[in-house]
C-alpha cells in the first residue's frame, strides 16, 4: 500500500513539515539538562513587518471612528457584518472533513453533527479535486486518501445519506469540477425532495487562486471563468440560499505567503470575479450577496484580528466606488476561517490544540461567520474521530466558556490594533497599483507575478526558521527529539480497492446511451458562450454521467491549462 502523509488542512498538498523530514534542517534537539534560554533582538510580525514597543494615538493619525469603523452591521463593516454578531447568533461550526468512501464520511458527518457541529464541510480525495474517477488509471494509489472520492450520483446520495439537505448547510472545497460537484448536490436534494430555494451551502470555485497558489487546475483561465459566472447566474435564479464561490485566501497562506499578500491577492481575485459577474450580464445585487470568502487564521495573533477587520472595510469601500450596488448585503464581506494547516508541526503534535485554539479565538475576534478547527495529528495524517472532537470541542470552549462573544469587536479603538488594521488596508492598495500597472489580474497571473511574491515569502520565514528569528516550539526550539506516539487515521489499500469496484458497477448497469446522449449535448452548449452550463451538468448527471466523464467531455472543448515556468 502506498501511505500518504497528506495534509487535509492544506487541500492534500505536501505538509509543511512531514514526519520523515521533521524539520531535519532547523530540528536540532536539546540534549543536555541546561535550560535553552532565548533572547529575542528582533521584533517583527509572522509577516516581517517591524512591531513598536508601544502604540499611542500617533500611530493612528487622522484616524476617524465614524467612517473607518462605523457601528457593527452597517458600512464600512470593520466592527462586523452584523448588529449583535455572536450575542445573537454563534458562528457555525463547520468541521472540513472527507477521506475514504462516501460511506465512511458519511458517518465522520453524522458524529461530527452529534457532537454539535452545526454544518457540514467536505474535502475531497486528489482525483476528484482533479476531475479523475477513482478507476481512471491516473487515480491509482489516491483514491481516498486525502479527503473523500466522489464519482457518481450514487457517490453523492450515499455521502448524504440521512442528513437533510434543507436543514444542514455543506461546504465543498472544490475548484476545477466545481460546478459538477454543485449539480451532484442538487441531484441528490432533488431525490431527497427537496426544493432547490431550501438547500443552502457553499463551493469553492476559486480558480484564480489554484493559478497563483494551490495549483488544482484543469481548463485555461477563461472557460474556467465562464463557468464560474455560469453558476453565478444560475444559483441567482434557482438556488438563491448557495454560495455561489468562496474566494479564498486560506490556500494563498498555506502556499507561504504573507497576511498582506493573503488579503491583497484574494480580495484582488474577489473584484475581478465581480468584473466579470458584470461584463457577463449579470446585476452585481443579483450575484454579489452570495459571494463568500474563506481566510486563513494563523498564529500571529493580532495580525490575524486586523486582517480580517480591514478585509471587510476595504471590501465595502471598493465594491461601493466600482460598482455601487443598491443592495446592502452587495458590500459585506461574509467569510468562512480555517486555522493554518501550515503551523501544525509533526513534532509533539498535542501542541497543535494550542496553536488551534489561539488560532481560532483569533478568527473569533475578527468577526468570522464558521469556523473550522484543525486537528492535532493533520499533519501526519487524516483527523482520527478523537482528534476531530478535540478540535470541534476547542471551537465550543471559545464560543460557551471564554465570554469572549459577549460583546462586538471587543478590539476597536486599540491604538495597536487599529494601526494593525490600517497597515493591511495600505498593504492592499500597494499590491492593487502593482497589479494595474501590469495589466490587472490576469496579466499579472500571466508574468507568475502572485507566484513568485509567494514564493519569495515563503523562502523569507523558512531562512527565518532556520536563522532561528522565529521560533516554532518543538521543533527548533525546545525540541526535545521524540518521535510522536499518536493513534492515526490510516486509509486501508481495500478502501480504494472497494471504491473502483463501485464505481464500475455503477458504469455497468446504467443506460450508457442516455449517458453519452447528455455529454454530447453539454458538449455542443460548450462551444457557445451564449447557454448556461449548469442545467446540462445536471442533466448529465440525473443521465447517470460520472464526475470524470463530464470533466473530460469540457476537457475536449476546453483543453486543458499549462503553467508558465517561471525562474
């Protein structure tokens, strides 16, 4: 069997530190029985921005309460997008969860939900996340392993199986197959007898981000977007409760970047998906409201709390000044948060619940609208059912016992906060002038201008790491050279085995003719950008068409997308 150390919180890319190269380069242990003693010189933010020692009314000069705060709930939205946020309602709780079968993550689903989950978060397998079946040859030694393999209808109706659809809302980490993912959703709500206006959720259909960052791709940028905007115009009409994108930042982060670099790039994406939503038709009130973001939380405390605060107020100014919608709920920036997959560390992983748990308060502080708590062990492997409850359980300690909900925004008015804040809304409007310069978003896609600003920070805080200017506890400082000793998930070579065999039967007894006669009429709308692709995505699935099956008819319309190297 082929044993993967996938981590899930990081969309199965490569861990940021794997346990059979545990920090080999900056993991130097602590032998003797001195004290290690450390003597910081240099104060800075995770993200290498210079820290005061102390912050004092000069540091926020010019600053004006009425319009860079505003009162929660109403613009600018810095205080939060909502009057009372959480004395009137907790942020849900949405566990990412998925490896195996549709059967197996259906029943992390309902333990999750029985131990006070309030909503539903999926994370496929790479061949999905790809556009494969699990017996498509290129799916071989994947196929469940980082996250759950989704195929067929059947697929899908066993995942949700006894969970209704009009009462749970489910998010699904998904980019290029989005659209596909979104109509095996409704298929199966349609079965349930559920009303498309009742179903409620969210995709990730962020493909900006997979160019600049995550590298999930599968058709070039522009059939890419017209697809994107296809969903746009479709859930407007008939799925009016569904997030019809979540433009994420998480996986920007987790790629190295910096917190700047986090909001300036995926707020950039945010209004050139606007644009487009426009330039296609659309009314921006008619698409903009279901617009979601998803950000990471990472370590730096109060980084984090000012990154999420000036995403909201530059969010509102912007789409105020381009587009000025008439409908208020066009300007709020509405966010699921994910703590960072990329600060779990294989070392002493009981270390992660702390890390999370700062995390997550964080995300908290700023206002987020769901949360997801990493597991301890996601760095060695899936979440095992006892971490996934720790983490669950972190989330409710912070929203029932700390009273840290009582009030909202609890940090306005922090001379050190509020300059925080200010800094991440210049460090927005810097990158914005560099990306005009060279063309807008798609240019600077073109010339690897995200890829390399990430990259180049991600090389920064690694030489930091090893330079010892920044510490990770355990790892190259206070590490103490013990391998970890932890129950973990292990996905069985038979799991796989059973999945291919499902699907192929699945090819077997259905009506292959209603199968192909539906790709070939998705495959003729595809060739003109004047019909709508989802209701052919619907048909071709309710035809029983597989997942890999659809992905490869756009393939032969689309081709497939190339990166550009870049030195």
């Amino acid at each position: 069997m082929k044993e993967t150390n996938n981590n899930q919180a990081t969309g199965c890319a490569v861990p940021h530190r794997s346990p059979e190269t545990a920090s080999a380069d900056i993991n130097k242990s602590n032998s003797s029985n001195k004290p290690e003693i450390i003597e910081r010189t240099e104060f800075t933010s995770l993200s290498g921005r210079p820290v005061n020692p102390l912050y004092a009314p000069e540091d926020i000069a010019g600053f004006d309460p009425a319009s860079d705060l505003g009162a929660p709930g109403s613009y600018p939205y810095t205080r939060g997008i909502h009057e009372q946020m959480y004395r009137r309602r907790i942020w849900t709780m949405r566990m990412f969860s998925g490896f195996g079968t549709a059967i197996q993550t259906n029943e992390r689903f309902k333990f999750l939900l029985s131990q006070g989950g309030t909503g539903l978060s999926t994370a496929f397998d790479m061949p999905t996340l790809m556009g494969y079946d699990s017996d498509h040859e290129m799916s071989i030694g994947e196929v469940g392993r980082c996250g759950v393999a989704i195929c067929t209808l059947e697929d899908m109706e066993n995942l949700f199986d006894e969970i209704p659809l009009d009462r749970v809302t489910t998010s699904m980490t998904i980019n290029g197959p989005a659209a596909i993912m979104l109509s095996l959703y409704i298929a199966v709500a349609k079965k349930q007898g559920v009303s498309l206006d009742k179903i409620g959720g969210t995709i990730q259909n962020d493909i900006l981000k997979e160019y600049q960052a995550q590298n999930s791709w599968i058709y070039a940028p522009e059939p890419s977007l017209r697809i994107i905007t296809d969903v746009f115009a479709f859930c407007a009409e008939n799925v009016p409760r569904w997030n019809t994108i979540s433009i994420s930042g998480y996986h920007i982060r987790e790629a190295g970047s910096t917190a700047q670099q986090e909001l300036a790039f995926t707020l950039l994406n945010g209004l050139f998906y606007v644009q487009r939503g426009v330039e296609a038709g659309l009314d921006v009130d008619d698409f903009a409201p279901r617009l979601s973001f998803f950000f990471d939380s990472h370590i730096d405390f109060f980084e984090e709390i000012a990154k999420f605060r000036a995403a909201r107020r530059i969010w509102a100014r912007e789409m105020k000044k381009q587009y000025n919608p008439q409908n208020p709920r066009s300007m709020m920036l509405r966010f699921h948060t994910q703590t960072a997959g990329v600060s779990l560390t294989a070392e002493e992983p009981e270390n992660n619940i702390v890390r999370t748990a700062f995390e997550g308060m964080a995300a908290v502080l700023g206002g987020t609208q769901s949360l997801h708590t990493n597991s301890m062990d996601e760095v060695l492997a899936l979440p095992s059912e006892k971490a996934a409850q720790i983490a669950i359980r972190t989330q409710q300690i912070i929203a029932y016992e700390t009273e840290v909900t009582d009030t909202v925004d609890p940090l306005a008015g922090s001379y050190y906060v509020e300059a925080l804040t200010n800094n991440m809304e210049q460090a927005f409007y810097d990158y914005q002038a560099r990306v005009e310069k060279m063309g807008g978003v798609l240019k600077a896609l073109d010339n690897a201008f995200f890829q390399k600003e990430i990259a180049e920070a991600s090389y920064r805080y690694q030489k930091e790491l090893e330079e010892k200017t920044k510490y990770l506890v355990g790892v190259n400082v206070f590490n103490q050279g013990i391998e970890p000793d932890i129950e973990l998930l292990k996905i069985e070579q038979k799991t796989e085995d059973e999945q291919v065999e499902r699907v192929r039967r699945f090819k077997q007894k259905r009506n292959r003719a209603a199968a192909n006669n539906a790709l070939e009429e998705m495959k003729k709308a595809a060739t003109s950008d004047r019909e709508n692709l989802v209701p052919h995505f619907i048909n071709c699935i309710e035809s029983h068409a597989t997942l890999g099956e659809i992905v490869q008819g756009l393939k032969d319309i689309f081709g497939t997308y190339e990166e550009r190297k870049f030195l």
